[in-house]
C-alpha cells in the first residue's frame, strides 16, 4: 500500500513538470507586452522597464526562463507579480476561500445528490424519480453562467434570501455560489447513484439479506446504499479535486475572491509566473484527490488490493 | 406421520406485466414434514423458485400470491412485513445458488453470519462471533477462528457455499430452503457440499426444501419430490417411486432425457481408426501462459500438455474450472499464443506461420461458445449472423449467401422464417442451434466447441447434443468439446483428456478414462458425479467416501 503510494506519487511529478511547462509556454505565446500593459496610458520610463523585464527575465528564452523559474521553484519560491506581491501569498490569501466555497458545493452534492438518487432507485418510475430526471436535466443542459444569474436574481435578489454577492456574510455568503457549483456535480450524482443504487438493490447478496429476516432500512443502508456508494465517493473525491481549481465563472458572478478569480486575473495580465503557479497547485490538487479516492475506493471495496 | 412443518394449499402466484397479472403458479399443494428432504424438481419456468421463495415472502416486487401457507400453524399468506421479517432467518433459512453473489462482498462472512444472529436474538458481539465460529466448525471449514474475518472473494467456492450454508444455519430454522445449493460449484466442490448436506440431515432438526434441476443432485438427498410443469404439480411421491416407477409421461420423459454416466462398457470398441497423416489438432508440450502483473510471474495456464486428435474425432477435454480447458480451445483458433512448445492445426504450425496462412487456418476452425445468444451481434438478425462467416471469407453473392443460409437452417432444424428474428426474441435451444449454424458456415474441419449445453435444461440439451452428434457423422469434422459434465462427454466423444491445474493427467478413448480411469484425480471426478438412481447415487457415495480416505 505504502509502496503503490509512493509510486503514485512519483508518477506526479513529470505531469507537474509537464503541465507546468505547457502553461509557461502559452502564457509566453500570449501576444502583447505584458509590461507595456500594466503602464497603461502612462508610459513608464525605459530604465523602469528594463529593470521590470530583467527582475523576470522576460528578455531570456522561454527554456531558459522556464529552467530559471523551475530553480526558483525548487528553492520553495514561487516568485512574484508584476506589482512585487509574492505569488505564494496570493495563493494563501485565496486558495482557504476556494476551499470553503468547495467544501459547501460538495456538501450539496452530497445530502441532495445522494438522497435524491436513493429516492429514484427506491421509487422507480414515481413521479419523483421523473422529477429528478427532469429537472438533473435541465441543470445538465443550462450553462452555469445562466444557472448563477438566475439564483442570484431569484434567491438572492427578489426573495432576499441570501447575500447577493461578495463574502462579507462567512460561511452563509458561499451557500447560493455553493448550491450553483455543486448544481452540475448535484445531478450527475443524483443519477449515478440511482442507477447503481438501483443495480445493487437488485444484486443476490440484496436478496440474501432480506431473506435473513433483518430490517428493511438496514437491508437498503447497510446492504444498498453501502455497495451502491462505491463509484459515487470516486465520483465526488474527483470533483472535489477539480472543484479547488476554482470556479471561475462561479466566483466571478458571486464576486467571490477565490482561486479561480486569482488565476482569471493574472491571465488577463499575462503575470506568467502567477499563472504557472497556481495552475501548477491546482494540478497537483487533482492529482492528490484522485489518489486520496483511488486508496479510499480499496477502503470500501475488499476485493481490490493495491501492490 | 406427524403433522407437517409447512402445508401448502392451493398456491397461486402472479406477476405482473405491464397492467395485465399474468399466474405462473396454478393452485399447488404440498406438504413438508419434520426432517425431511423433499425436492422440487422441474425445467426453468416450472414454477419451482417461485413456489419456494414465496414461503418467506421474498417475492419480487411484482409478485402476489394467494392461498395458504401454514408454517407449523400459523398462516404465511397475508402475514404482516414485521411477521414475516421475524420468520425468515429464524423459522424458514435460504441456501441460494452462486456464493459470491450471493454474499455481499463487501463484509466479512463472520460480520454476515453475525448480522443473522443479531437480526434475532440479543447477543454482544463478541458472542455472537463465538457463534459465528462455531458454525463454520459445524460445515467444516478449516481454521475457522481465521476464516471468520475473511471475505468472500478470499475463499474458495465451496468454503463460500459452505459459509453461506452455516449462515442459514445460524438459528436452527425449521425450514431450510435450499435453492440449487450445488449449480455453480465443479463437481469435485459439488460432492463436497452434498456430502455436508447429507452429513447435516441426520444432525440438524430442519426440514430441507431442495430446489434443483439436477436429477443427481435429487437421487443423492431427497426423501420425496415434487415433480412441476409449467406451474403446476405433475407428479409427487417417494424418491423411489418417481425415480423407479414413475407414473406421468412427462416425469419419464424428463429422467429420460437426463444424462447420466452410465459407465457400461460400449457393446463394440470402435476399431482404433487409421492415425491419420496430419491431425486436425496436434499440441506438442504446450505451455500457454496469461502475463501477469507488474514485477509478478506471468500465470502458467497450460503446462507443457500434449494433445492429438485426428481428424473426424471428437475429444472432450474434461476439467473443473480453472484447469486451462478453455484455454486450449482458445488457443487453437488462435487467440492465445504459445509460450514455448507447437500448436499445428491441420500441420500449419500456428507459431511460425504468417498472417495469411493464419487466415486460411482461422477458416479451417471455428467455435461454438456456451451462449450462442452472447456472442452473436444482438442487433443482427439470425440470418445475418448466420452469413457474416461467408461473408468474410467467401466469394459468394447476396443470393447465394441466402441459399446456403437457409441450407445451414434446415440442417440445424431450425425454420426458414426464422431467419429474420434477433436472438433475443429466441429460446436458449434455438440460439444454440444459430451458433452451431454460423459455425458450420464454411465446414470447418476442426470445430471448438465450448460448453455448448450447460446452460441448457436438460430435455432441450439432449435435443441439442443429438443434433451435434448428427451433424459430426455427416460433415466429419474434427471436434475438442470442452465441458465439466463426465455425461455429456460419454455422450458425443470418441475420446477423453482429463485436464487439471493446466497439466494433463489422463487421456485415452471414452470408455477406457471412464470405466478403467488410471489416475486418482480421474476416478474421484468420477465418483463425484451424482447420478440419478437413488440407489446406486447411495452406493457411489460409499465408493467414494473409500476413494477420498485412499487419497488423505
């Protein structure tokens, strides 16, 4: 187990490189000087510029300034925006908000897309089970732009439900962004569930279980849902990785200073090094929470043993 | 006779389709007495599950019954849910079929048996575990102290059946279901599990309700049986009776159409046919091998076996699962390679030839898998199954594709219009027929065919194994005919390869591995086999109990 760990782990490393690399490169392929648009309407002074392009080695060649930056990096800095802020602690100033506003989303996707899944596996073809099934599609089909607009003018705006935008409320604030992130994840959890809920209830052992003369609710918890929820927490333990990427349509709509807005910044400012870095922490979030769900699913499944 | 444990009375059972109520149960009556064994014994459709799992209520849940059910008194039918929830487990006890699905693998046996015993009775823990070991003692699985905590998927099948068996066991019931406890084990495992049965009759206070398709399996353990049809009671009385002198028509087709090892010696010996120049099949010190993991030892599934068979002969290669039995026949329409040693079909050494030679071989062999209707494309028609061989490597044109596949129709005894339906819309029997059609598209002189009727009730195999014992003598292809059942292979093969662990252990003409088997693993896969004569199923018994004491 140990073993398959560390191995997986060294797997990560050339796909850090490797993104990393790519990441560099494109924001190195972006047209437009990077400097020249931070002056704006001002033109700095050459001797200012000079010194900007030298401090991040913006005259080098791209190998050479990705090898300088890669130095840099294993010397546990990651380097500073153009305005001299260092990126790690932009990272730590946002990344705690994109955790949170990710735990909320999965906390969604949780007790609504589970319950919800059960519910249709247990009651197939009722009038709930086509509810969901209609209304997983309609959430599956509707751009989250449109999804976060309309929560924000329906239970934000009119019914003054919750805060509009911004963070100012703590945790209570990242409820309406929460629900809208987790609304894709929310449905496709809803019918994950239902069908392997509904595949499971089916199975011998189910039926064995039943014959054992032992509660109803503990056939379905116990014997169901137990089995059922196997591909699910793979599921959820995979958006989660994704989720701490950032959303960063969600954060932008809800005005939310997470991650996701961090990184949508520092594109549009062409900040190379803020770019790579976060990009560069959001792969290897993914990565971890893939493994995390990989070593998880040989907790829940007996039958699979890693070497 | 005392009072019966369980009376049933007019039984009715329907299922619902769509809106309409559809009976496949008509009004049975039967009834268990104390300690006895009575079998129900029928084909698929008979009714006989369905009778049964309506005892404990465990209907599916488009499922209602009528009638009555009286469990030592108390009626069954209408019982409310929690009546019925304290019923099962401790009063009335299900055996199922196939262990490892019908355990949930994600518990440990102990936590299961546990589970039972606490659904019941107030025990902690640590008592109810005790308990647990005690029972696997009782069904006799080894080390039951370590074995308590082991998953099903880290036990061999028959210690699974064995588990699953002490679990039912738990609280004593009074009525044991036993719904085919032996269908999905090998025989040399099946023998064992009849053994523990036949071993628990006498120690355990239940009454056995058997359910099975195997009339061995019946002959070994019933009291009295039950014989259905299509829902309904064609015949009941003693084993003996039914067995020896059976009153309807139907009860004598069915044992008739039973295979059985007869082990009587062939009126004439074939005369050893000429050794033909070129076998059809010629494994010379074979070794096949599945690659195994990462930094692990590839799986040897083929040692070193070496195997002729000329042409126009059939050869049953015999084993129980994982014995490479089926590796062979994959290897012989070239799917697997060879590790080291020489496959050569019809001379063409399949390890040195090219790609077109192999072409040509492929066109020379085909397969017949165990269900034809899995292995044919289900969006295909019949007739396009049928023809998709031709197709492939023939010339021949829309219209004479039509004539041939109608030509291979009639030959399998299927009808013409049958051509245009899927296989879905077919019976098993049919659909085997369709695969044994494709196979003979472009006469093939080496046939593989694979558990070809083990899927089948008993009636349709035999039909099926005759027509395959017909079409041998008329086109005289070569044929390995793979399968675990000693009866079907006395049936069709002129010759036998018992095959274990991958190693080949014996191999000879039929009459000479059956009735004079020279290795001990031969004669006590033979005395395993349980045959449909009371009488004689008791006598092998004792036989056999010799054999396994010769063996420890």
């Amino acid at each position: 187990m140990i073993r398959y760990i560390g191995r997986r782990l060294l797997m990560a490393l050339p796909v850090l490189l490797g993104t990393s690399f790519l990441i560099f490169a494109m924001v190195y392929a972006l047209p437009g000087d990077p400097i020249r648009a931070l002056a704006g309407d001002q033109p700095l002074p050459p001797e200012v510029i000079a010194q900007l392009r030298a401090e991040h080695n913006l005259d080098d060649p791209l190998l050479l300034q990705y090898l300088k930056y890669l130095a840099q990096l294993f010397q546990g800095n990651l380097g500073t925006d153009f305005a001299g802020n260092p990126v790690s602690e932009t990272i730590a100033l946002r990344l705690p908000i994109t955790a949170r506003l990710a735990i909320v989303a999965i906390i969604f996707e949780i007790i609504f897309g589970i319950t919800a899944g059960v519910l249709c596996a247990l009651y197939k073809n009722s009038w709930f089970d086509n509810l969901v099934l209609v209304s997983t599609t309609m959430v599956v089909s509707v751009p989250v732009f449109v999804l976060a607009f309309l929560a924000q003018w329906l239970l934000g705006f009119q019914l003054g439900w919750f805060p509009v935008a911004g963070i100012a409320n703590g945790w209570f604030s990242l409820i309406l962004p929460g629900l809208v992130l987790a609304a894709l994840s929310m449905a496709y959890v809803a019918r994950l569930t239902r069908t392997s809920m509904a595949e499971t209830l089916g199975a011998d052992h189910v039926r064995t279980a039943r014959s054992k003369g032992i509660s109803e609710l503990r056939v379905v918890t116990r014997h169901g849902l137990r089995n059922a929820l196997i591909p699910v927490v793979t599921f959820i333990g995979a958006d989660l990785g994704a989720m701490m990427g950032g959303a960063i349509v969600t954060e932008s709509v809800f005005n939310i200073p997470g991650i996701g807005r961090a990184v949508f910044d520092a594109v549009r400012n062409q900040e190379g090094p803020v770019v790579v870095g976060i990009v560069t922490m959001m792969v290897f979030f993914f990565i971890f929470f893939n493994l995390v769900v990989d070593v998880l699913y040989g907790v829940l499944d007996p039958r699979i043993r890693y070497e | 006779m005392a009072a019966p444990v369980l009376q049933i009375r007019d039984l009715r059972v329907e299922f619902r389709q769509k809106k309409d109520w559809r009976e496949v149960v008509h009004g049975v009556s039967l009834d268990v007495g104390r300690g006895e064994v009575l079998a129900l014994v029928g084909e698929s459709g008979s009714g006989k599950s369905t009778i049964a799992m309506s005892i404990p209520g465990l209907l599916p849940r488009n499922g209602r019954n009528s009638g009555s059910i009286q469990l030592d008194g108390q009626e069954l039918i209408g019982a409310s849910p929690g009546t019925l929830r304290k019923i099962r487990g401790r009063q009335v006890a299900v055996i199922f079929q196939e262990p490892m699905r019908a355990l949930n693998p994600v518990y440990t046996i102990g936590w299961q048996i546990r589970e039972m015993l606490q659904a019941h009775q107030e025990l902690s823990k640590e008592q109810a575990r005790e308990r647990a070991v005690e029972l696997l003692k009782l069904v006799d699985i080894p080390e039951p102290e370590r074995r308590v905590d082991s998953y099903p998927h880290q036990l061999s099948g028959g210690q699974r059946q064995r588990a699953m068996i002490a679990q039912a066991l738990a609280l004593d019931p009074q009525v044991l279901i036993a719904d085919e406890p032996t269908t999905a084990l090998d025989v040399t495992v099946q023998g064992e599990i009849l053994e523990l049965l036949h071993d628990l009759k006498g120690r355990i206070d239940a009454s056995i309700l058997l359910i099975t398709h195997d009339m061995g399996v019946v002959a070994d353990l019933a009291d009295r049986i039950v014989v259905l049809k299509d829902g309904a009671i064609v015949e009941q009385g003693d084993a003996h009776q039914i067995f020896y002198d059976p009153q309807q028509p139907y009860t004598q087709s069915l044992l008739k159409a039973v295979l059985s090892l007869s082990l009587e010696p062939v009126a004439a010996e074939l005369p050893a046919p000429e050794p033909a120049e070129t076998p059809a099949f010629d494994l010379d010190h074979g070794v096949i091998e599945y690659p195994g993991g990462r930094g692990r030892k590839p799986f040897r599934a083929i040692d070193d076996v070496t195997l002729r068979l000329d042409a126009g002969q059939v050869m049953g290669l015999v084993g129980e699962s994982g014995s490479g039995k089926s590796t062979i026949g994959r290897a012989a329409v070239g799917l697997l390679p060879l590790a080291s040693g020489a496959l050569r079909i019809n001379g063409l050494d399949l390890v040195t030839a090219d790609a077109g030679q192999l072409r040509e071989a492929r066109r020379q062999v085909a397969m017949v898998f165990q269900d034809a209707g899995a292995s044919v494309n289900p969006r295909w028609p019949i007739g396009q199954a049928i023809a998709e061989p031709l197709q492939l490597h023939t010339d021949l044109d829309a219209a004479a594709r039509d004539a041939r596949v109608t030509e291979l129709l009639d030959r399998v005894q299927l009808s013409r219009n049958l051509r245009n339906r899927f296989p879905h819309q077919l019976s098993g029997g049919q659909r085997q027929r369709v695969g044994i059609a494709r196979a003979l598209a472009l006469q093939p002189s080496l046939l593989i065919v694979d558990e070809p009727t083990s899927a089948l009730d008993v009636s349709v195999q035999e039909k099926v194994l005759e027509l395959f014992a017909e079409l041998q003598e008329e086109f005289g292809f070569a044929c390995l005919f793979i399968t675990h059942d000693l009866a079907v292979v006395e049936h069709v093969a002129d010759r036998i390869a018992v095959l274990r662990h991958g190693k080949l252990v014996e191999t000879g003409t039929t009459a000479e591995v059956l009735m004079s088997p020279q290795d001990s693993y031969t004669r006590r896969l033979i005395a395993a086999v349980p045959v449909p004569d009371p009488r004689e199923q008791a006598q092998r018994r004792r036989q056999r109990r010799e054999l396994l004491g010769e063996a420890s």
